[in-house]
C-alpha cells in the first residue's frame, strides 16, 4: 500500500507595495456626535463617499496622553503604562507630559514599521519626540506647540507625500486641536463646539482636496479619529482635603476619573478607606482589588478611587473649573464616546458600529500589509 504525501507549501505573501500610504489624524476631544454638526465640510464628504464609524470607544482612563498611545500600541493604557497625562512611578517617579517615549512599555507603531524598512512620520505624536529603544523615527515635527496651526501640519503632510517613493513615508499620524480647548473652558454642548468644529471640518476637507488634486486617492488611506468625547461637570472631589483632614499622608496621582493613592503609610490602608468610602461618589478599590485593565506594575496605587461625570477628582481647589471634561469610563460615560472615519485606498463606502481605539494599530498594520501581532488588544477593522 502507497501513501501520497501532498506537501503544499504555502509561503507567506506580504504585499508591502511601496505606494500604499496611511494617513492618520487625530481631533482632539471630538464626541461621536459633534461632526453632524457640519454638512459642508471633509466630514460630510467621508460620510458620502467613505466609511463613518457611530462611534470609537475610547481607552479607560478616556484622556490624550493614554489615547493616543493606545492608537499608536494597539493595547490599553494598563499594558502600555501611560495611565494618563500625569502620574506617579513607584521606581521612576513623576510623569507629566514627557516627550520621553521609554515611559511607554509597548513598542508604537513606528518602530514595527522602521524596522521593517517602512519610513513614518509624525505631525505631534505622543510618544513619537524620541527613539523608542533605539529605533528612530524616519520623519517627525517637534516639540509639540499648539500655536501650530492644521494649515502648516497640512503643507507638511503634502510635502512629504510628494517626497520619491524611497523617500516617502508610508504612515503619517498627525494630532489636530479639534475642539478640545474651548469644550474644556465653555462646555461640551454642540452649539459652544460648532465654531471650533467647522473650523477642524474645512480643514479636513482642504487635505482632502490636495490629495486630490494631485490624484494620490488610489494610494493613500485617511482615517480620521479622536482620542475622546466630552461632557459637562459640575463637582470637584477635593481627594487632597479628604486625606488631610483625617492627617494621611500620600502622593496623589490623580486624573478626572482614575485616582491612584500612594500611601506614605500602608498602615493606614484600611483608615484612608473608610474616609474615601464615605463620599459616595467615589468607588474605593484596594490595590489587591483592582481590576486587571486598571493594574500596572509600579503605577497603581495602594488604593485606587474612580468616580463618573459631573464628578471630576482634583487636588487643589480651582477659582476657574472647567466646564467641559473627560476621562471616564466610556461603558458609564456614553459622551466619552469619539469619531472613526475613513477614506481612500482600501476603503469602501459603508458604515461601522462601533470600534475600538486599541484597533486603530491593528488597522494600519494590516493596511501596509503587515501581520497583527497577538499581544494587541485590538484588531483590524474590515474597511473594504
Ligand atoms: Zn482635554
């Protein structure tokens, strides 16, 4: 008796053209809903001929410094330790708006893709102002200033689009003001945003147009994201004057929605507690309590307090609050909820529910032709 033996020996195909180009632009601060707002603008344009999003579910803590990290790692902010703008390292110490990228645990996209001989550009990146573990960046903008307007970031992006092809970069992030700003002052309702939004709107549509102008639509791929929505608040948790009036003492790392408690005592766990527990907005998880997405080796605090909107956790007293806020849990806080647009090469016209800011990574990954690693929290969205 013969047995035939059929050896098939599939090769992995990674079609890595040298045209292929993925734009991404991050608005900061745009809510799921905010670009109905505008019928005349880049917005209105994708939803007619591209792909619309209902809505990005944002990381947990929902603010700029870990989004955009978990855009650019495709994990949450537990596995790439930029818990928020600031906090509190056990060994290293205080974070606040580093350009230093070693804070970050997980590679950024750029450095999978330098490594692959892949050129990457960044416009102002989180994470992107310096070598992450040696590996450079082809291209970035920096340091970051927000006195730099979208027209310039606009011109740069064509420039470097009209590079030659072994000069061009493939992937280009990019951070725009969105309407951050002025929700944070006046509030998060659309008629205080609608300025700010139809001007981040024209722009939109102006990047899109020089794109097509110079007919690159069938190489490049725009997606278009925020980092997180917005809401009103009305309530400051003064966590400092709760710990100081019972005369603990401890190094608070606080957000508008996670706070982490670094007791200089651990004896007074069970006391810090009791007090915290009294506000009844506030839920008090001791360190051994808390939930993996919330647990980061040298970050977490001996005991960690959130707390949903109107409420915001603070540790001086303001004579001017913000109005507008953000940060939550976007499963409590539905108007933590952001944008997902796309348009361009790969891209059909469809809509999506719902997606995943850890899968934005993912996306761009797949889109160069590249594999998605396993250690991703997200995955790649099916655009076409
Ligand atoms: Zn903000």
């Amino acid at each position: 008796m013969r047995t035939f033996f059929f050896l098939v020996l599939l090769l992995p195909t990674l079609v890595l053209s040298e045209d292929n180009l993925v734009i991404v632009i991050s608005m900061d601060g745009l809510r799921h809903d905010y670009p109905e707002i505008s019928t005349s603008g880049g917005f209105e344009f994708i939803k007619k001929n591209g792909l619309e999003a209902d809505s990005l579910i944002p990381v947990y803590q929902s603010t700029t410094y870990p989004a955009h990290v978990s855009m650019a790692t495709g994990v949450h902010p537990n596995k790439h330790g930029i818990l928020h703008n600031s906090f509190f390292d056990k060994e290293r110490g205080h974070y606040s708006y580093s350009p230093e990228s070693d804070w970050i645990d997980v590679r950024p996209v750029w450095t999978i893709l330098e490594e692959e001989g892949i050129k990457t550009a960044t416009y102002f990146w989180v994470g992107s102002e310096t070598d992450w573990n040696g590996i450079q960046i082809t291209y970035s903008k920096f340091p970051f200033s927000s006195r730099v307007s979208e027209t310039t970031k606009i011109n740069q992006i064509i420039e470097w689009l009209e590079l030659p092809n072994e000069e061009r970069p493939q992937l280009i992030m990019t951070w725009w003001h969105g309407v951050d700003s002025v929700a944070h002052k006046l509030g998060s309702s659309k008629e205080i945003v609608k300025k700010q939004l139809l001007k981040q709107d024209k722009h939109l549509l102006d990047l899109i147009k020089e794109i097509e102008d110079r007919s690159l639509w069938d190489e490049v791929t725009l997606i278009v994201v925020s980092d997180h929505g917005m809401t009103d608040i009305s309530n400051l948790i003064n966590v400092k004057e709760i710990l100081d009036a019972h005369s603990i003492e401890a190094i608070l790392s606080l957000g508008p929605s996670i706070g982490h408690i670094f007791l200089k005592n651990l004896e007074e766990t069970e006391l810090a507690i009791n007090v915290l527990e009294k506000n009844e907005l506030l839920k008090v998880l001791k360190k051994t309590k808390v939930p993996d997405y919330l647990n980061h080796p040298k970050r977490t605090g001996d005991i960690v307090i959130t707390t949903k909107s109107p409420n915001m956790l603070v540790k001086k007293v303001y004579s001017h609050p913000p109005l507008g806020m953000h940060g939550y849990d976007p499963a409590i806080n539905e108007e933590m909820k952001g944008i997902f647009f796309a348009y361009g090469r790969g891209v059909k016209k469809k809509k999506l529910k719902q997606v995943d800011q850890v899968d934005i990574t993912p996306t761009i990954l797949n889109l160069l032709g590249l594999e998605v690693p396993d250690y991703m929290d997200g995955e790649a969205l099916l655009l076409d």
